[in-house]
C-alpha cells in the first residue's frame, strides 16, 4: 500500500503537543504508558477520543481494511493490535487460508470441539445451555490465540433447501433472538468478540454474490431483523457481520438503510460493522452507508481475487484499503468525521474486549472434558423423536440381543453441514461408534453402510454397487432384533455455498429404509441432515423416527443416549418440516428469475403460513416427543409488574410430568391477535420454558411478555403497533398443539 503521497497538516500546536508526549517514541515506555487510551480506568469513550485525536488519517484509514485473511490491520506505533478471527459458530475452526483450502489435506491442523449444528442448539430450546455452549467457544478461541469468533448465524430458515439452515436457529424470530443474545452472551462474557451474522436475510445460497432480494419493511422487521435487534440491545453485541447478498436494490455492504438507518439509528448498534468475506463493491458508497471494516484484506484477499472461481462466484474486496480511502477523501466524498465513527467503534471494541492490554497467544487447553460435555448435552438435547410407535423406544438392552446399524450416516460421523463453520475436530463418534460404546459386547452389533452416500465415492453409486450394498444391509436387518437407520446428508451436499438440490433424501437412502423395513419391522430411522427430508415414502410405515441434525463431535455418543433411554428426548422442532419443498411458502418464488428474488410470502414464513392458510406440514414447529408425558393447566394471568413505565404481563402455568421417565419440556407461548387493523399470523411465538421434571413431579413457570409481544410493524406509520384490545394467550407443546387458552386486556 502507498501512503507516501499524504500530507497530513500539522499544526504549530499539534507538533508541540505531539513533542510534549514525545511521540511517536519508542523508548518512552513509560510516558506513553500513562497516556489516557491506555488507561483501564477511564471510560471507553473517553479512551477512544483520546486514541483517535493521537492517530493520523492515515493510520485511520489503514483500520478500514483488513491486513489478512482473518486479520485487521495493527497500528503498532499506538499499541493498537490485530483483531484475530476464526471461523465459528459452531467452534473454532482453522483461521489460515481461505474458506475453501481450510480444512484441505495440507493446512496446518488446528483442532477444537465440534459442536452441535445450530439447528440442533436451537432445537434445545435451551438458552442457558447455549450461552455455556458460547462461553466454551470463546475459551477455546482464546486457548487457540484468537479475539474474535464470527457467530453466530441468526438468518431465518425461509426455504428447506438453504444450504446453510444447519448453522442458523430455525424459522422464528423469537427463538432465534433468544438463542442469538445467550450465545452472545456467553462470548462477550470471557470478553472474546463475537460477530452476529448476516445482516440481513441470507437466506438462500444460490447467487449469493449478485441475489437482490426483495423484501416489504414489514417482513423485514417482523421478521428478518429482529434476532439481530435483540442481539443489539439485550446482548450489546459487539459486531454485526453483513451479508453477501443485495436487499432491495443494494449490497448488503453498502445498504445505508439496512446499516446506518435500521442497525446504527433506530437499533443503538454501537460496535463496529464486518464485512462477509470478499462482499465489497464500492469505496465511498460503502464507507458512508455504515461499513466499518473489510475483510479479508492484504495479500490473501489478493491472491483470492485473482482466481478464477472468485471471479465467477461474484466476489469482491480490497474498495476499502487505505488509498482508496484516502482518495477517496481527498476528493471530499468521505469525511473524516466518518473515518472517526468507523475507526472509533473498532477501537471501542478493542478496548471493551480488553485487546489492548491483552493481546491472546496460543497454546491454551482446548476440547477439555467440559467444553466436550457441553457439546455432548447439546447433541443430546438437540436431538428430536418425532414418532414413536407401540414405544419401540427406548431400547431395553436386557430384552435385545442384536442390532443391525445401518446407512450413509451411520459408520461415519457427519459432524456438520460444509463451508466456513465445518470444525475439524481430534476425534468424532459416529453413530455406531456410539451404540457400540453403549452396550459393549451385551448385545451383538452388526453393521452396513446399504447405500454410498451419493456424490462421495463413485464406485459405489453404480446399480450394481446399490444392489450389493442394500442386500447386505437387508440380510443383517433381518438377523437382528432391532435395526437403526441413518439417513441424511453430509457437509458435501449440504454446505454454504450452494443449496440443497431437491427436499429428497440423497439417492437410493429412500429405498434403503423401505427396504429394511421390510426385513425387519422393529426399524428406528435417525435423520442426520440440517434441512427438512422428504418422507411420504416410508413414513407411515416407520415405526419410530428421531431427527439428531448433526451433532458435532458427540453426535453418535448423543443418540446412542436417546436410543437406550440414558437420555429423554427434549428436543423440540425449530422449523417445521414441510411434507414437500412445494408445500413450503418461499417456493413460489425460490430461487429468483434474473437474480431478483420476491420475499412475497411477506411476514408469513414458517409456521406463521402454515398455521394461518392451513397448510399441514409433516410435523410442526415446536413439535417433539418424549419417553414420558406432561400435562399443562391453570393459565393465569399471575400479576402486571412495571420496567419504568412498561407493563409486563406475568403469566403462570403449572407443568407435570404424568409418565414414567424424569424427563424435560418446553412450555410454550403463542399469541393470537384476532381483533388488529391488520393481517397478522394465526398465532406467534412469544415466549417459552424449558422445565425439567421428574415423574409425578409438578412445577409452576412463569413467562413475562412486554408490550413487544402484542406488536406489529406497521408498514403505513413505519412503527411497532399495538391495536389495544383483547389478544389470545395460548400454551401449547408445538404450534399445533395449543393446549390452554386464556384472553388478556392489553391497552385498555
Ligand atoms: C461466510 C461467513 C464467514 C466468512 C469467513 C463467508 O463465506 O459467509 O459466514 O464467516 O466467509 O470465513
């Protein structure tokens, strides 16, 4: 970079005083030790003034770029460090090369936990075990010598087939929200940076570099923005990441209304913005619409340009590199006032995070026995039953002999769905592993692949292949007493990058469970994928079904637990998996014609379309079952407290647990507005607990629901709305499930 052609005015005044502190020195240690910037007890704004009014505009511009690929740029000469990234969200992945070359045969192996697929955190419904989950991460980021960990994703899953639903929190604003802040929470909290992705409304993969995405103001806010609110306001987030696509006409980088309008102004966002990876196509548009940081930058950002697959995919970077900054602002289409605001947050973040006292350096402890627990609880809680017929589950190990497991899934561990937050883990169970694990040699454990999993190994994707391998698989099937199927996808054909081809399972799996059906009717089928698989083949005659997502590195360990009853299933669905791709309300318009796509489904999306034009999914949101049963009753409106002058509505409900099994739930809350000026969902989720409980056990909870929770946006006064009136407080175990209803006042 050439900075030499830059005159910075240099005062009388300002030289004296420069002099006065003597810098740029490097042997007055001790005099710039006291300089205010530096000191940990002033307030942070008070040290970012300081450090900025010591900066040059050309160390301010260098800030704007990336000097690495996971790297921002130091300002040595003021104790400014690099910020050092990695790749999350689902833990620490390798920082060095691009996406594409990480996790190659030749890059330096770097380990860490693998956890569980967002998805299947998010089907926890457990916002304390997320934040222990966020926490770890940081821990082991730290441990690795990195400051910040970019997650977590909080994009809607809008279409079965998003190539990267495994990594985001499902279909709900609320949940996700809640999911977001506690993970957030738990990163900030070891004071690693977190960065909340991508804003806004990545939503599908195909074309993500040149998609332009329209989306009314009313879905936008109702519901595509509001995780990345919450993550602002409750979780004080440190970075907002934008994403690749254009929203109504513009990048996401150079979106003024997506970045200054909605996330700095009316949000209070006071961290700084990150750029998605090569996602830059202009210098001053961008800057003055609120992007604060580039990246990559430095030579691998220009040796990433220069490939061709770069080229053809629509990237673009290096617009935010100090001389085009600089020109930039020499030819007066960028004020220093805006350098100010984008160079401030970043340092405001550098000092809140505590990186200009301590940088981190590597060689800490990672994949410790409590950061693997965390990971082990999260696949086992994340893991849903979503049929269980004549209670074939749980397996009893005294009364089974043999068990023939089976499938693509099965003998080899699918930790993840592809791209930027696939883990390399040190060591990962499969599902047979697992079972393996679990019953030692009590029970005879046969095992097959009966289908290649398509795509991965040609020679087993000929007819001949399929033939051999689904006749082993029925002949061990029908030697045994029980037979478990493991069905889905791997992070080959679920990935960034592109979507999911069709709702159906990769070939010959369909065929697989049919068949070893047939063989043997004591069947448990295990879907092992992040998106929604197409079941009318066999679903009516599958006698028990679980859907464990990818579950990281414990993910086998996980369902060996729920297959034997060491662990209750408590996982709840958090999207609703549709009977078929066509069913599913983005797929009228999916995926765009002349890259241009129509969110026209508007704010109905997930269950808020399913459950309002009665459209019956295969299973609904919220959805899942357990080894034991729970009873909900006495839906009361307990008390109105205040927050200042904000009423919270403080609901109760009594939850018991009727079986047999200690087992946990989720209580949720949906509210129905049948009386507002305008069209909205047939109920939304509002609120919800997860109670743990032990047979014959009861306890009351209670969810607190603030004036937001009766809210709409209005597109005609561009505000949050609430119409005073009667709304319809509903409980239920899934959308579809509404168990207690009790109306409520609100506004009158
Ligand atoms: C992804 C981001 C990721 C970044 C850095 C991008 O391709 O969309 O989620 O953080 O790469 O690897």
């Amino acid at each position: 970079m050439t900075h030499h052609n830059l005159r910075v005015p240099i005062t009388f005044l300002s030289l004296l005083f420069a002099l006065a502190l003597q810098l740029p020195s490097q042997t007055t240690q001790t005099a710039t030790d006291n300089l205010p910037y530096k000191d940990a007890s002033l307030p942070v704004d008070q040290r970012v003034s300081d450090l900025l009014k010591r900066m040059t505009l050309e160390e301010k511009a260098t800030m704007l770029a990336g000097s690495g690929w996971m790297e921002s740029a130091p300002i040595p000469r003021l104790g400014i460090p690099a910020i050092k990234m990695a790749d999350g969200p689902l833990g620490v992945r390798s920082w060095m090369g691009s996406s594409a070359i990480t996790n190659a045969a030749n890059a330096p192996k770097i380990t860490s936990t693998s956890f569980p697929s967002g998805v299947a955190m998010a089907a926890t419904w457990n916002t304390d075990l997320v934040q222990r989950e966020g926490q770890a991460i940081a821990q082991e980021t730290k441990a690795l010598g990195r400051d910040m960990i970019l997650g977590p994703t909080v994009n809607i899953n809008r279409i079965p087939l998003w190539g990267r639903n495994f990594e985001g929190y499902g279909e709900d604003p609320y949940l996700a929200a809640q999911l977001g802040v506690a993970y957030i929470k738990g990163v900030q909290g070891e004071r690693v940076i977190p960065s909340v992705k991508h804003f806004a409304a990545n939503n599908e993969e195909f074309e993500r570099h040149r998609l332009d995405e329209k989306i009314d103001e009313r879905a936008l806010h109702e519901i595509y923005l509001p995780a990345f609110k919450a993550a602002v306001q409750q979780a004080d987030v440190w970075t907002v990441m934008s994403a690749y696509e254009k929203v109504n006409g513009k990048y996401c980088a150079e979106n003024d209304y997506l970045l200054t309008d909605i996330l700095k102004n009316e949000f209070g966002f006071q961290g700084f913005v990150i750029s998605d990876w090569a996602s830059t196509y202009s210098t001053a548009p961008t800057v003055n619409a609120g992007m604060d940081l580039e990246m990559p930058g430095g030579p691998p950002l220009h040796a990433m340009l220069k490939r061709p697959q770069t080229i053809m995919s629509g990237n673009s970077g290096g617009w935010l590199e100090a001389d085009k900054v600089l020109a930039e602002i020499k030819a007066g289409h960028i004020t220093e006032a805006t350098i100010d605001d984008n160079v401030g947050r970043i340092l405001r973040v550098l000092i809140l995070s505590g990186l200009m006292e301590h940088p981190h350096s590597p060689g800490g402890e990672v994949d410790t026995p409590e950061q693997r627990k965390i990971a082990l609880e999260g696949a086992t809680e994340g893991i849903v039953l979503l049929k269980n017929q004549n209670s074939l589950l749980p397996l009893d190990p005294v009364k089974i002999h043999s068990i023939a497991v089976i499938g693509p899934d099965a003998l080899v561990a699918r930790t993840g769905g592809g791209g930027s937050s696939l883990v390399r883990p040190d060591h990962a169970i499969s599902p047979l592993e697992g079972i393996q694990k679990r019953v030692g040699s009590a029970i005879q454990v046969t095992s097959a692949p009966g289908v290649g999993m398509e795509g991965e190994d040609a020679t087993h994707d000929t007819p001949e292949a399929r033939a051999a391998d689904l006749k082993q698989a029925t002949d061990i099937a029908s030697k045994a007493d029980v037979a478990i199927i493991v069905v889905g996808r791997y992070n080959k054909n679920e990935s960034e990058g592109f979507d999911v081809k069709t709702m159906d399972l990769p070939a010959g799996q369909d065929e697989l469970i049919q068949a070893v059906e047939k063989a043997n009717p004591h069947t448990v089928v295990v879907l092992n994928t992040g998106d929604p698989v197409t079941m009318s083949k066999w679903l009516d005659t599958t006698p028990a079904l679980l859907d464990m997502w990818y579950g990281g590195q414990e993910g086998g360990n996980a369902i060996a637990a729920i297959l034997f009853g060491d662990a209750n299933p408590s996982g709840k669905l958090p999207v609703s998996l549709p009977r078929k791709f066509e069913d599913s309300p983005g797929a009228k318009t999916y995926p765009g014609q002349n890259l241009h796509t129509d969110y026209a489904e508007g704010i109905y999306v997930g269950y808020r379309y399913y459950d309002t034009k009665n459209v019956e999914p295969q299973f609904p949101f919220g959805f899942g079952l357990s080894y034991t049963t729970f009873e909900y009753s006495d839906l009361k409106l307990a008390r109105i407290t205040f927050a200042g002058k904000n009423p919270i509505w403080n609901f109760t409900i009594n939850v018991r647990n009727t079986g047999q099994r200690s087992g946990a739930d989720v209580v949720q809350l949906y509210v129905h507005d049948g009386h507002s000026k305008i069209d909205r969902p047939a109920h939304e989720l509002k609120g919800f607990s997860r109670v743990e409980l032990n047979p014959g056990e009861s306890k009351t909870i209670e969810l607190q629901l603030d004036n937001s929770a009766f809210q709409y946006w209005s597109p005609t006064t561009k505000q949050w709305t609430l119409d005073p009136g009667t709304f319809e407080i509903q409980v239920g175990a899934s959308s579809r499930d509404i168990r207690l209803k009790a109306p409520v006042q609100i506004g009158r």
